[in-house]
C-alpha cells in the first residue's frame, strides 16, 4: 500500500484517485474548487482545498509523504506548470503530470517530470491494440 496525491479533481484526476483507491493505497486529493474537494471526501483518504500554484500554501503540505504525486489540471497550463514548478522546489522527486497540447508536453519535458501523461493518444493506442485482440479485452 502507497500513499499518493493527485491535484485537480476533474474527470481524469477523479478518475486516476478512485482507482487507486479501489487498488487498496491511500489519496489525498486536492482541487482549488471547494464544491470538488467536498464532493469527494468521503470517496478519498482526504480531500484538500489548495490553490496548486501557491507556492507557500503547496509549501505547508506534506508532500513527500507521497510516494507519487500526479499533476491532473489540464486545462490550464499555466496552473499545471506553476504547480510542477511549486513540486520541484519542494523536492518532490516522482511527478506524473497530464498534458493537455503539444506545447504543455515539450514545457513539461524540460522541467524533468517522471512520467508526462496524454490520456487521449494513450487510450487511442490501447483500443486498438483491443480491436486487435478482441479476446483481450481488458483496456
Ligand atoms: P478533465 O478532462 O480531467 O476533466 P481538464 O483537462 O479539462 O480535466 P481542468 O478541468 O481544467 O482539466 O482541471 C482539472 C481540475 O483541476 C479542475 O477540477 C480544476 O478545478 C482543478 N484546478 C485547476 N486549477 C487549479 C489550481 N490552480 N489548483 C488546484 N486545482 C486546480
């Protein structure tokens, strides 16, 4: 059992948490919309309301207690980089972040994230290798 943080709380970021729940680890989730961050705490371990692109209030939370913290906020690039910009400085080493658009993946891949996510194109790729293998079909 892992304890992770997922920051943004939308349809991704939800979705990544509650799977990692049902898969026996622990979740803090945090979302800078509070209707998000109630709406889910009793789904997660603990829901936070942050601003992700705070830096002294992304400062006074215990990050490295995480053995992975995952980036979700899409949308907003600027927010998204912000907040790896906050993760760095506080030395969180194991940051999986989703990209939104070609330009938030090449920012991204200077910043020297642990794993850059493109749900769209990494889904893309499994249906097809489930229409490939329609015995399989685990996707
Ligand atoms: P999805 O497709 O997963 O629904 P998306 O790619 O459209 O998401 P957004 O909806 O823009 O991404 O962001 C996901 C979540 O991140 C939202 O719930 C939003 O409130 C949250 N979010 C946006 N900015 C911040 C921030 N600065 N700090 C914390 N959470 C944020």
């Amino acid at each position: 059992m892992a304890h992770f943080t997922v920051i943004g709380l939308g349809r991704f970021g939800i979705t990544t948490s509650l799977e990692l729940i049902h898969l026996g680890h622990t979740v803090t989730g945090i979302d800078i919309d509070e209707k998000l961050a109630e709406q889910y705490a009793s789904d997660l371990t603990q829901t936070l309301i942050c601003d992700a692109t705070d830096e002294r209030a992304m400062a006074e939370l215990s990050l490295h207690d995480s053995e992975a913290v995952i980036v979700a906020i899409g949308e907003d690039m600027q927010a998204s980089l912000l907040c790896v910009l906050n993760l760095k400085h506080e030395n969180v080493s194991n940051i999986w972040v989703k990209a939104n658009s070609q330009a938030h993946h090449t920012i991204l891949s200077k910043l020297d994230v642990a794993r850059i996510i493109h749900p769209e194109e990494e889904m893309g790729v499994r249906v097809a290798q489930a229409l490939n293998y329609p015995m399989v079909n685990d996707y």
